[in-house]
C-alpha cells in the first residue's frame, strides 16, 4: 500500500492506492519466498524438493517460470512447459490473501500467451482430487475433466 497527494479544487487529500501487480520471470533471489508461497498455497509434498523443482526447471525455458511481485513481496507462481505435443501448468498458486481477485486469472493469461506463441496446441495439467476449488477455477477459466488417468515413475530421489 502507498499514499498519494491529490490536489483538487484547492482541497489535499491523502489517498491510500495499492501497489500494482507485475508478473515477471523467476529470478535466483526469488527462491525462498516462492517456496514459502508454495507451501503456504500447499503445493509442496514430501517427495519433491522444491529447491530442486526449481533448479530443474531453470535448465527448460527458465523464462516460463513466472512470478507475480507487489511492492517488493512475491503473491503468485506459475511454470508453463512445453515438449512440442502438449503444453503443461505446475505450480500455480496464488498467496492466499489474494486468491479469488483475479490474479489466478492473469498468471493464467499470461503462461498460455508464451505457450501459444511457441504453437502449444494444447494445455495439460495435474489438480489432486482432494482439491475440488482449483478444479473449479480451471473450469471457469475454460479446462475441463478428461478422462484420462495420471500416471507417474520417479526417475531420481528428491
């Protein structure tokens, strides 16, 4: 938050503004207050290293690694990937005093505009099922369920 003189009709008053949102690429210095947004979003899990998450990404199109900033503070992550046959979304989240404002939405935006440039044809992404509210934003934002079933293999311990 910030304050703002406005002078008007001989009249100053004193306006609080909150400090605009910019959503940029991951930097180095970036890494600890986007893992604690992470598991503040509880996005993290035992078996992955989120510091690893992140070095492995910094090696694939580092610059599909997004963070929203405000006034100095990270509030959103998102990872956009892309192997030539389908697009993929890891690691959305938003810092929860700022979910359902919007911010979801332009992180969102913001990954499938690189991935379209890049001729992605499609977008796929992975919401565990015991998470019925980010199933249901992705359905607002166009996702739907496929009937499709998930499956992994650990090639390296994290």
């Amino acid at each position: 938050m910030f304050f703002v003189l406005l002078v008007a009709h001989g009249l100053n008053t004193l306006v609080a503004v909150a400090a605009p949102i910019s959503i940029r690429p991951f930097a180095p210095a970036d890494s600890e207050a986007v893992i604690a947004l992470w598991r503040a979003c509880r996005l993290t899990r035992p078996q992955n290293d989120p510091r690893k998450d992140i070095a492995r990404k910094r090696k694939v199109n580092p610059e599909w690694f997004l963070v929203a900033e405000r006034a100095g503070a990270i509030i959103g992550t998102v990872m956009a990937g892309y192997e030539g046959h389908r697009g993929w979304i890891n690691y959305l989240g938003v810092a929860p005093e700022f979910q359902r404002g919007g911010l979801g939405r332009k992180l969102m935006d913001e990954a499938e505009r690189r991935l379209r440039a890049a001729g992605c044809p499609k977008i796929n992404l992975q919401v565990r099922p015991d998470n019925p509210t980010a199933i249901a934003f992705y359905e607002r934002i166009g996702f739907a369920v496929e009937g499709a079933v998930s499956l992994g293999k650990r090639l390296e311990r994290d």
